[in-house]
C-alpha cells in the first residue's frame, strides 16, 4: 500500500520541523574529575587552560572569568580576564571550572544531526522502496537503495542543522579539582559563555 503523495510531504514537514527544533538545541557537557596532576583529565584540563578562557567558581558561588589557570593540589591560580589581576586560593575552595568549545560543538552537532536525520531518512527511503522494479520505462528504487539515498537526502541537511546549533551552544567541559566525591548540582551545566 503506497501512502498518498500529499500525506508524504505533510510527513516530511513534520520531521523536518522536529529536526530542525532538535538541531538547533544541541549542545553537549561533560564533566571530569580530576583526581590527581597524573591523570587523563588533568592533562586535558591542562592543555585546555593554556589556550581557553574558563569560568572558574568557588565554593560561596563567586565566579571570575579566567585565564591561564594553573592548578595544582594545594592552590589554584588564574588571571582574571576583566582586570589582569593575578589571583590564587586554596585548591579545595574551587568548585569547578567550565570551559566552553564552539568548535567541538560544530562536530558533535554535525554527527548528531546526521544520525538523527539519516536514521529518519533511511527508514522513510526504505519505506519508499519498491519489492521489485519493472521494466525500466520508469525510475525505480529498491529498498536498499532508497535507504541509502533517504540517509544522505535527510542525514546532509541534518548535520548541517546540527552543526550550526552545536556551533551555537558549544561543547561544556566541566571539571571537577580533587572532590572527596561526585559534585554535580543543576547549575553546574548552564549559562557560561566564551565567545
């Protein structure tokens, strides 16, 4: 049973629409906890620090945007990017560090977007496909090929759409210096960012 040309395109409006939506709020966080200056993450928050403005906030909320943090197991240093003023404090005092990557963003949209537009792509062409085609007096595709086309028709506006919204919203790193235990609150994603 074929569905009506007119019901297809309306179905087509629909997932576009969802996708553009979804698209346009990716954005994803990680969060690390740095346990020791031996460790993956802090090799990574090290290299992070050097080339990236952060929001840096302390145990009473206070937060600095800062620069050039260095970070050890007594005392955490930065500058702070509104006066060039050095700062330090006690290590324990920080809660966490938020770096913000527009650049990881555009790639994590972009996959994302792809897979969730291809996906929907693929299943749709595959719906669309014919069991067998007839004697060539018309254009036909099978189910396999008709997957393979709703992939890319669907999954290369997908991850444009989702690289311009991980672009938008940027990839958060959350880092978390020496916690006696997992620190995760509702804020500790939000609202930062470097532009």
């Amino acid at each position: 049973m074929r569905i009506p040309l007119d019901r297809r395109i309306d179905m087509l409006r629909i997932v576009f629409a969802i996708l553009l939506v979804g698209s346009l709020s990716m954005g994803c966080s990680h969060a690390y906890y740095i346990r020791s200056l031996d460790s993956d993450e802090y090799r990574a928050f090290d290299q992070r620090a050097a080339k990236k403005p952060c929001s840096l906030v302390l145990d009473d909320g206070t937060e600095y945007t800062a620069e050039k943090v260095k970070l050890s197991e007594d005392t955490t240093s930065w500058v702070a990017a509104s006066t060039g003023q050095q700062i330090q404090v006690p290590t324990d005092r920080v809660r966490r560090i938020v770096f913000r990557s527009r650049s990881d963003g555009l790639v994590e949209g972009a996959a994302l977007g792809f897979a969730a537009a291809g996906l929907a792509g693929a299943v749709w062409g595959w719906s669309e496909g014919e069991d067998s085609c007839g004697d060539g007096s018309e254009i036909c595709f099978t189910h396999g090929q008709s997957l393979v086309l709703g992939l890319f028709v669907f999954g290369i506006p997908g991850a444009i759409l989702g690289a311009i919204g991980g672009a938008g919203h940027g990839t958060t790193y959350v880092y978390y210096p020496f916690p006696d235990e997992p620190i995760v609150g509702p804020d500790d994603f939000g609202g930062w960012d470097s532009r």
